[in-house]
C-alpha cells in the first residue's frame, strides 16, 4: 500500500528542507519513496508544496493526486485551507496555527480568515500546534519546520527510523542539534 504525504506553506518556511528530511528517513526506515517539489514563487513568500509517496513495494509516481493523502502537513492556516482537498477521507492534518498574511491583507485590501482552525477540525482528525510559542520554548522561530516535522512522525508511527543520523547527514553541523531538539519537542507534545 502507497502512503502520501503533502507538505505546504509558503517560501523561507523551511517546507522543502523538512520534505527532504522525511524522504532520507523514509528511505532509512526500508521504503520505497518519491518526492516532487513545487516552489511557485517561494522566493516571494509565495506557496510552496511537497509531495511525498512511500511504500514497502515499488513507489511508481511522486505527485498526490486529489483527495488521496494520508496526511497535509500545514505550515501556515491558509495554505492547509487551499490544499484540503487533496486529503482523503480519514486522512489527518498536522496543522501550525500560525498566520501569514499575503500582501492583499498587508495592504488593507482584504483580511486574514476567520475560524480557520475551526473548519479544518471539522473536516479531518487536525492536530494544531502553537508552533511560535512552541519555537520560542527552543529560542529558535526558524526551527519550526522540524518542530512540525517531528509531530507528523509521531502521529504516522515513524518515530525508530534513524532520525538523527537523517539530521547529521543533511543540516549543517552547527544547526543540527537545535533543529533535532524541535524534532523531538514536536513528537512530545503529539498524541
């Protein structure tokens, strides 16, 4: 059975990195994986996507298709609400409360959601993190793309692959144990 992850967010999150940081530990844990990256203008702060396909068998094509992810890994509200639909029924939803407005809201010309959280609750099984609170717990905002990365892991049953060794291989020296500390928070204050 293929299993599908989708991770969105908007660019400087760190959506990408904690994609290829799943896809080194998927692999390390034994499976077949593929990965597709779709940055838009993520130099801009514009949406960016990752998708990710695994399974014990062959893995024959890296892009989700609508309404078939296990889970969305939500780095910012909006962008869960744009990609909800590729989520299955039953699918879940590892969701940052955090709140980016685009410029539209920034310059007056509209405003950011209301009960956004609300209506992801009552689509899917949602895990909301207060991931600034939970970021500046660790001292480091930049950090919340493993913080997330980590709740994600816990929730899916991932947590004996070998993660740190995933960390040493693929985030600077000087940034690993910061990033493997938010790691480790985000899977502790999962369920």
């Amino acid at each position: 059975m293929t299993h599908s992850i989708l991770l969105v967010g908007v660019g400087g999150q760190g959506t990408i990195l904690a994609g290829k940081l799943l896809l080194h530990g998927l692999m390390a844990h034994g499976f077949d994986v593929k990965m597709s990256e779709i940055h838009g203008m993520s130099q801009r702060g514009g949406a960016v996507s990752t998708h990710i396909r695994y399974s014990r068998e062959k893995v024959y094509s890296p892009v989700i298709e609508a309404g078939t992810a296990d889970m969305l890994i939500a780095f910012e509200k909006m962008e869960a609400v744009r990609f909800l639909s590729y989520l299955r029924p039953g699918g879940s939803i590892v969701l940052s409360d955090e709140e980016i407005e685009t410029a539209a809201m920034l310059s007056g010309g509209s405003v950011y959601p209301q009960n956004i959280e609300a209506a992801l609750c009552a689509a899917a099984d949602t895990l909301v993190l207060n991931v600034p609170a939970l970021t500046a717990e660790l001292g480091n905002p930049r950090v919340a793309n493993t913080l997330l990365l980590g709740a994600a892991i816990k929730k899916l049953g991932l947590e004996n692959a070998p993660w740190e060794d995933v960390f040493r291989a693929h985030i600077k020296a000087q940034l690993v144990e910061i990033n493997l500390s938010a790691f480790r928070r985000g899977m502790a204050v999962t369920r």
